[in-house]
C-alpha cells in the first residue's frame, strides 16, 4: 500500500523507556509472513492508566481491560496486542479467546493475569484464532528487549500506511522523564474515541489514579478531536504506563502534563494525516459559539460533513458547504452574525460574502496540503478545535476490499 503523502518523513527516533520492553512477531492471524502480534512487558508497580471506546458493541479485549484498570499495582504488567483481526462482535468465544491469551502471557512471564491488557483489530465478526498467537508468545517473551518499540509499532498496523511514533522528554530538577509513544489508526476514525490503538509509556513516577486522570483529560483534547469518517470503533483503546523507573515524582507537574499532552496530539494528528486515501490534512477551529460546547457541535459537523470533505478533496472553495454544516450542527447559529475564513482569506462575514472575496486566491490556498478552516459564530466566547481530513475515492477503494 502506498504511504500516505502526508506521512512524516520519517518514524522518529523514540528514546529508551526505562522499566519496559517490546517483541514481536509474524503469528498468521489474517495474512502469512505479516508481523501482527506484539507483547510489552512493564516492570512492577508500574501504573496503568486508559481510555476506550464507548461503543455499545464494544470487543471482549475492551470489556476485559476496562474491568482490570485500577487493580493491584504490585506485579509487573503486559500488553498484548494482534492486528488482522478485531476479536469484536464474537460472543462467548470472543471471551474465551480473551481468558486464554491473557492466561498463556502469566503462565509464561511473571504478570498476573489480572495484569496482562490485550487489545485485537482488524475484521470484525470472525472468530479470533489466538491458537496461532498463543504459538507465539515463548518467541515473544525470549525477544523481549527495550530497543524494539518501532517494530511494535509496526505489529499493530491494519490499513495504516507508515508506523506512528512520537516522544517528550521533560527536565524535573536535575533529572530527566522520558515519554515515549505509538499508536495505529486510519480508518473508522472518529470520536469516543477515535479503529484506533495507542500505548504510551514514560519512566515517570505517578500513581494510577493521577496518570488516569491526565490520560482522561488529554484525551478529550486530542483523539476525541479527530476524525476520518464519523466512525466510531468497537475496539479503540489507548493505555498509558508509567514504570517509575526514573524515580522522578511528576504528580502535579505542569511540565509533565503538557509534554504527555504533546505526544498524545502528535499522535493524534498522525492518525488523520494517514487516513484512509487522505491527501489533505484539515483544521477546523470555530470560535464566538455560545459556549465550548456548541463549538464543538459545529467543528465536528464541518469535519463529518461528506460533502465538506469531497470539496476539500477537488480543491473547490465552495464555502456554501461550510454554511450548510454549521446549520445542520444543532449549535445555535446565526445567520447574519457568521463568518468565514480559509486560512486568512475572509471568504463569509455577517451572513453575506465577502466584499473583496476573491475566488481565484480562495482556489489557490485550497491547493495547499494542510488547511485551515474558520468559523466565528459571532455568539459568545465558545470555541473548539478538531482535525480531519478529505474524503477521496481512495477511501472506497480500501474500504470496499477491506475484507478480501
């Protein structure tokens, strides 16, 4: 599959986390000699915190590893996760599967069950073979080794088209925290949260509970900011760890918070800048809404909307669109009171076109491969930014093969 071309140049040199370390494998879960398993093993005490996704058809893995956040920190802790398929919407034998992988990882390492975290993507609705993943977890345990992050980014890619990595280190006194962090994602994007994996782990010392509510709030400001398609997985999970192994104390340090922040939003970005057939990277920041959260009714409609999405895509400035999802949203709005703007070119302002709109620089900036969409509502003080990108034919082509 060809890279996105709004892939970063390169997977970024990731530093060494203290307290955790990677392998993985080719274990034929879907296609033969395709890596599609990795486990993580993170030293003892560490701190586990996540997010997930709030489908009402969520996977066994998700269920599995919402009820096990917030247990006994005292043992080590794992992480498994297979591509090629999703373990959702698979009954009984969904759980089964769950009960047998996380099993066969304590029985084999020192992580107590009710420590080991699995995460499945890929097709949904087919029995898990985990037979074949299980085959391979004496081969991922012998490997384990702290330098292979990147190859775990690797495993856990579906339709993505390049790994996706991103990392912070932060000064607390004379000493310095690691963040380190991958993740997975292309399509089904979209908030709560948006079929998408990302694991995050950093030296730092910080109890679950803190680490929790960190993760919870940046969330809300990263990867429930995105979206592909208006989709919404069954399997998204995203677990951070805190091993400890730096010894720095970062409960309460601002510092700390925005550089873990940072690599949740690089991530985040990461995952739109490899949607499915993407080619155009968009912001879309609305302000002057009668609070943050009709901001965000607005954003989201404009990011979802189709037809927004397929205008982008032909490089058409046809702001009429944008008028029409910021009626839709159920936001309040007024007509007369509304602008807009493509990247600083005012192309709408009190409910009319612009006086000097200029449709040939409008055209010009639409070229462009990241854009910014405006939008003030004139209302008040609300405001919220999402990210998205176009909807191109590429989009069907992958989605219309997904399963062959």
């Amino acid at each position: 599959m060809k890279t996105s071309p709004l892939a970063p140049a390169q997977f970024p040199d990731l530093p060494v986390i203290a307290g955790v370390t990677f392998a993985s494998a080719a274990a034929g879960v879907k296609y033969q000699n395709r890596t599609d398993v990795m486990l993580a093993i993170a030293t003892p005490g560490s701190s586990v915190a996540g997010v997930f996704t709030r489908s009402a058809t969520r996977s066994a893995p998700v269920l599995d590893c919402q009820a096990k956040l917030g247990g006994d920190p005292a043992g080590a802790a794992g992480i498994l996760v297979n591509s090629g398929n999703s373990n959702a919407f698979t009954g009984k034998n969904g759980v089964a599967s769950v009960v047998a992988l996380t099993q066969a990882v304590a029985d084999l390492t020192d992580v107590p069950v009710g420590r080991v975290f699995t995460a499945s993507t890929g097709v949904i609705g087919e029995p898990l073979p985990h037979d074949r993943i299980i085959a391979k977890l004496a081969e991922l345990h012998n490997g384990q080794t702290e330098a292979a992050i990147k190859d775990a980014a690797r495993a856990i890619m579906t339709t993505d088209t390049f790994p996706k990595g991103a990392s912070a280190s932060v000064t607390v006194g004379d000493k310095t925290v690691q963040i380190a962090g991958i993740a997975k994602g292309s399509g089904m994007i979209a908030p709560d949260m948006a079929t998408m994996l990302v694991y995050i782990f950093t030296d730092a010392l910080i109890g679950q509970d803190a680490l929790q509510a960190l993760v919870s709030l940046h969330n809300d400001q990263t990867f429930n900011c995105i979206t592909v398609d208006s989709d919404t997985s069954t399997s998204d999970s995203l677990i951070a760890v805190a091993t400890g192994a730096s010894g720095v104390d970062v409960t309460g340090n601002t510092e700390f918070a925005a550089a873990l922040h940072g690599v949740m939003l690089d991530l985040a970005h990461q995952v739109v800048r490899d949607g499915e057939g993407a080619t155009k990277f968009v912001t879309v920041t609305v302000t002057g809404a009668v609070d943050d959260t009709d901001a965000r009714k607005v954003a989201m409609a404009i990011a979802n909307s189709p037809l927004v999405k397929t205008a982008i895509a032909g490089e058409d400035a046809n702001w009429g669109r944008i008028v029409m999802a910021v009626g839709k949203s159920g936001a309040q709005a007024d007509r007369d009171k509304l602008s807009i703007r493509f990247g600083d070119i005012t192309v709408a302002e009190n409910g009319w076109r612009a006086p000097d709109y200029s449709e040939d620089a409008a055209s010009a900036y639409m070229k462009n491969a990241e854009l910014v969409i405006g939008v003030d509502l004139g209302l008040g003080s609300g405001q919220s930014t999402v990210w998205t990108c176009d909807l191109t034919h590429g989009y069907i082509d992958i989605n219309a093969d997904y399963r062959s």
